[in-house]
C-alpha cells in the first residue's frame, strides 16, 4: 500500500510522461513496483525508468506506486473488458479471499452503480480508480482514511493520494474528495456525489449496556486490523488509548513492540515506561532535543503538505515513530488516533459543555468526528506512507464511528465536573482488563506531552515570527529549494 495517481489529458496528449512525473513524487524514492494501466495495457515495473520505455501513450492513464506489506500483498491493478481498475489499501469488513474476483463481478454492471457498492458494503482504509471510455470514475473509504485529491491545469484533470503530485504537473488547487464520496471526470470536468455519510441519531442506553457493545466493537475492530500479523509496532504515549491499543492488540496474537519518542526531560516519558511495565511489553524509547525539531520540521511540513502549527506539533512526534518503527523492521503501525473524537477527550469539550450545554458539546464533538479524515486521517497516512509504514487506526472503523456518533454525552462526559472524560471508553477498558491506574490517567496531548509544540513555539520566536508565519515561511523556503 503506497499511493495512486491519474491523468486525463482533454486535449488529447500522450499522459503517460505525467504519470511517472507524478509516480516518482509518490515514491520517495522507495516502493516495490510501479504500475501503469492504460486502456488497452496494465505495465507493470521495478523502476520507473523501465515503463518509460514501454512505449505507451495514451489520454488517460493510471498510476500505481506498491509498496508489500503481507507476504499475500500485490498490484491490485487489472483490466475487465473495456475498464480498467486501480484499487489500494486495505479491507477489513467484510473479509474477502480475491479483490479480483469480487470487483470483475461488479464490474459487468453499471460503472458508477459497482463503484458505489463498493463504497458502501467494505470498512478499510483505501481509494480507487477506474477508466473506461476516456472517463475516470474514482471513490475514496467512507472515514477518509486514504488520501485522496483531486484538481485541473492547462487542458488536463488529474488526481492523486498527495497534493504534492499534483503540484508537480501545475495544479495550483488540489481538493480533497470528502470521504464517502465517488469523483467523475471526463473532458467536460470533474463531479462529485456522496455515497456513505454518517448521522448522529442519538439513541439513550444505560451505561453497563453500552460498555458491553463497545468491548465488543473493539475486540472486532482489533481483531480486523490485526489479521494476518504476527508482529506490529504501536505509537505509545502510555495513555489510555495506545495501552488499550497496545493491550488488546497482544490478546489478538500479536507480538506488539511499544515505540514512545519524546524531548528529553518529559515526565510523559516516565509514565510511559511505568505502563509498558504494567503491560509487560517491549517498549522501544526515543528522545529528541530542540535542534532535532528544527532539523526535521520541513520535512515533516512536506510530508503533511500544510504549514499549520496544530498539525505539525502532532505530525514531528509521529514522524519519528514511524521512522524508528522502520528502523526496527516494522510494516505496520498501529495508533490510538479518533479515540478522543468518538468519546469526548478533548478538554475544550467540557468547556462548551459548561459555558453552553451539552447540545452545544454534542455538535462540538459530531462535527469533529466528521472532519477527522481532514484534520487528522490524511496527516497520519502521509507520515506513514513516506516511510513505507502502514497505518492502522482501530478507533476508525464504521461501526465504532456509528456507536460513537448514536451514544448520548453523558457517556462520554458525565457532568460538568467530569474532568477525566471519555467515561464509556475507560469503563470498557477497566472491564476488559486494563490497569486501573492506566484506565483514569488523565489526558495529556502528543504536542504538549512531548515538549515539540513548546520548541516550535521557540524556533519561531528566534526568528521574530508568530509560529503560523514561522511555519508558512519554512514551508515554502523548502518548496523553493525543490523548485530549482
């Protein structure tokens, strides 16, 4: 799993020297194939200068940048009939022996009716392109755990898991298709339709109620994104949600190796020693100082493609994970990234609910998890995918997002003196198990628990600037640099 591209030339021009353009962006320098579907051919390479010289042109052209994760893992690239599909990333529910096989059975109906089905019946983390007649139908995961986006230039539509390939071939806006949602290009333009939304229909249950559903939604969601591994390396803060992460990844059979980076002298790094322990795995420390924030921060904001100070402070810490996770021969990392979305973590929470009522804390908390895709999903993957790690997030996944979206406040918040929050979540991981003194720690976020969002802070006062011009100015000295 590494990334996808496509290009849609409306003036009729060979697209296949922009796809590799675009491919070689996505790579970074790393991958174990490279694909190219045209609609009469699916090429496929070590190397990009290899499908150079296969001589193909075309208007429109798929691009795939593969990258083996489980010894089954391959292109998932194929030709049936007059269409040619692109699929990447990965499914959890409902589980399926042949992505082949399910989609050429679709595929014989109606184009945009199979894509939507496609949509609405898989739980994963993926995105997916089709050609057929000069048109590109493409879909992303209802949670918008795969990146994907989408723009025009002079004469062509293109699209693409980052933004970056899409600067690269002069798009100067790339959108990003909101999840849930198929795009359609041709040479007219590009259009959108919704295929999966979710609602938050509150439904009151007793607490001992919903705590038994959610340990069930958790051992399911765990058990999906844990199939097939035998080792995984797990983002640990020590907190509640990367030990239950942690905790019940080992209960799935997996070896799990505890990753927890940090800036020197943070007592968050004490705490996460102290629960390894209490877990008893294998944890793997880190520490950083000030100038290797400075030294790592345009990479990072090249990686996330945005300059914003809340995403970067977040972005460095995971950065290093994975990196280190690498290092250490990992190919999949699992974070306890969309728990304080689903139950309520965030302290600003609690602040609306006491200034304006819980109605005004539930909306607070549904339009977060709506946006999570934006504001957290794509970030995370890009980090990941830049070090060939693939990201598991096992709050993500729809049916605990629907349980998450349906349970009143009080379940996540039990009154206004509720300073720990989050109170279904710690009730189910105290019954499953988890160590009391992990279960009612209280929250602390990566940026401030790490001390980065601190040394940002100080990098841009050395230079006279608010940390948002600081970011921005760094952000494009380094595009400059890439420019020329």
């Amino acid at each position: 799993m590494k990334a996808v591209a496509a290009f849609l030339d409306r003036r009729g021009e060979n697209a296949v020297p922009k796809i590799v353009s675009m491919l070689n962006v996505l790579a970074h320098d790393s991958a174990d194939a490279y694909c190219i579907a045209t609609q009469d051919d699916v090429v496929m390479d070590s190397s990009l200068e290899g499908l150079l010289t296969r001589g193909l042109k075309t208007r429109t052209v798929l691009g795939h940048v593969f990258v083996k994760v489980l010894a089954a893992d391959k292109p998932q690239m194929a030709k049936f009939g007059k269409v040619v599909f692109l699929f990447d990333g990965r499914i959890y529910h409902p589980p399926i022996k042949s992505l082949e096989e399910a989609f050429s059975s679709w595929l014989q109906a109606d184009i945009l009716s199979s894509a939507e089905s496609l949509i609405k019946k898989f739980d994963g983390c993926y995105a997916f392109v089709l050609t057929v007649e000069g048109k590109l139908v493409a879909g992303r995961d209802p949670l918008g755990l795969y990146p994907l986006y989408y723009g025009s230039g002079g004469g062509f539509l293109a699209l693409a898991s980052e933004r970056k390939a899409l600067w690269k071939v002069g798009v100067d806006e790339a959108k990003s298709l909101p999840p849930g949602h198929l795009l359609i290009a041709d040479e007219h333009g590009f259009r959108t339709r919704p295929v999966k939304a979710f609602d938050g229909k509150i439904q009151p249950k007793p607490l001992e109620e919903a705590v038994e559903e959610l340990e069930r939604l958790l051992l399911q969601s765990i058990f999906e994104r844990t199939a097939g591994l035998d080792k995984a390396a797990v983002a640990f803060s020590g907190g509640l949600d990367s030990s239950l992460v942690a905790f019940l990844a080992e209960k799935a059979g997996v070896k799990v190796h505890l990753i927890h980076v940090s800036l020197e002298n943070q007592p968050e790094t004490l705490h996460a020693e102290e629960a390894a322990r209490m877990l008893g795995l294998p944890i793997y420390k880190f520490l950083y100082r000030e100038e290797d924030v400075e030294h790592v921060l345009s990479k990072v904001l090249w990686r996330i493609e945005t300059p914003d100070p809340l995403k970067t402070s977040i972005a460095i810490p995971l950065y290093w994970a994975a990196e280190k996770a690498a290092e250490l021969g990992f190919k999949v990392f699992l974070t306890g990234q969309g728990a304080d979305e689903l139950f309520g973590g965030y302290r600003r929470y609690l602040t609306i609910y006491t200034r304006f009522g819980e109605e005004q804390a539930l909306k607070a908390i549904t339009s977060d998890i709506i946006k999570m895709h934006g504001e957290n999903f794509e970030r995370d993957f890009k980090v990941c995918s830049f070090h060939n790690i693939e990201l598991r997030l096992p709050f993500a996944s729809i049916p605990l997002v629907e349980f998450a979206l349906n349970i009143p406040l009080h379940l996540k918040i039990a009154s206004r003196e509720d300073f720990l929050r989050k109170i279904v979540l710690r009730k189910t991981a105290e019954k499953i198990g988890l160590p009391a003194k992990i279960v009612y720690r209280p929250k602390k976020a990566v940026q401030y628990a790490t001390g980065v969002d601190k040394a940002v802070k100080k990098l841009a006062k050395k230079q006279g600037l608010s940390v948002g011009q600081f970011l921005q100015k760094t952000f494009e000295d380094f595009w400059r640099t890439l420019k020329e």
